[in-house]
C-alpha cells in the first residue's frame, strides 16, 4: 500500500492598507477615528501605511516625507482624501470609493483569509545612538509556482505608531 501527498504550502497573510489623509480635511476627522478603532481591533490582521498629502489644507506631516507622499499619490492617482487602498487596490463600497469606511470588519476578515505563496521575514536592529535602523527583508516562495523577478517590488517602510502633538495639526481638529 503506497501514499502520496502532494501539497502547494502557502502562508498566512496581511491585509496592506495605505490611506491618503491631511491634518486639515473635515472628512477625514468625520472618518479616520472609526477607521482608526477597526484597525486597531484588528492589529495582528494588517498592516497600515498613512500617508500625510498637501492637500486640501496645511499638513505640517506632509512637510516631513513630500516626495514619498506625491510618488504613492501619482502610483494611485489619489485625487482627494481620505483614500483607502488595499493590497494595492482600491476600497470599493463606503459613501465613496475609496473611503475609509470601505473597509469592515468582513472586509478586513475576508482578506486576512487568503493565504500567499510568499513568506515574508522582515528583523532589524535599531542603532544604539537611535538614529538608523538596519532592515534585513527575505522573501522565500513557498510554492512550486515559478516567480520572476522582473514582477516583483518590495517596498520597505519605517512606521511611527502615535505622534502626539501638544495641539491638534492642521484645521479639523
């Protein structure tokens, strides 16, 4: 009596949400708390990437990381805020497409779901003097699926969790 398997291993994966803001954008106060809240219920499902735009009013965060902000603005062609993407789509559903409120708990359930052919290890090591950090990203398929490099782009990003301002940035409060 004989027995094979046969198995395509996959990994679990996160949601990747980006969401275009500013300081000074009524929606964005009116939707970013609840958006807020389901992220943070959700931490071990995504990972979150905000982005400060210039736009509609002064965002003194924008001034710190411009040019990364307009190039992920130009990738998306975000053309007013709030704007949600995810996994490099954009959130249908909401009062708008691309709002914050696009993204529930279902939605937030279902992707967290899928599995990936990828595995993704990311360490790094803070210098002592806190001014750099080293990040090491492997990428292992997991799969029998051939990849190519010419298809894949890794993007590496250092997130502050909370900025706390003494007064509230911008105009909404």
């Amino acid at each position: 009596l004989g027995l094979s398997c046969v198995a395509n291993a996959q990994v679990a994966r996160r949601l990747f949400i980006e969401e275009f803001t500013n300081a000074s954008c009524p929606p964005c106060a009116a939707q970013n708390p609840a958006f807020n809240a389901l992220l943070s219920a959700n931490y071990d499902k995504h990972v979150s990437l905000k982005y400060q735009t210039v736009w509609p009013g002064v965002d003194p965060m924008n001034a710190q990381n411009q040019s990364e902000v307009a190039n992920r603005v130009t990738y998306y062609g975000v053309t007013g805020v709030p704007n949600v993407e995810a996994n490099g789509n954009v959130v249908l559903g909401g009062s708008f497409e691309g709002a914050p409120n696009g993204v529930t708990q279902d939605f937030i359930d279902e992707q967290a779901a899928l599995l990936s052919p990828l595995e993704v290890k990311v360490t790094h090591n803070l210098a002592k003097t806190l001014d750099s950090v080293d990040i090491r990203v492997v990428v292992k398929n997991v799969t029998t699926s051939a990849f190519t490099a010419a298809k894949l782009l890794i993007h590496t990003a250092l997130i502050e969790k909370t900025i706390a301002f003494p007064t509230a940035p911008g105009t909404n409060g």
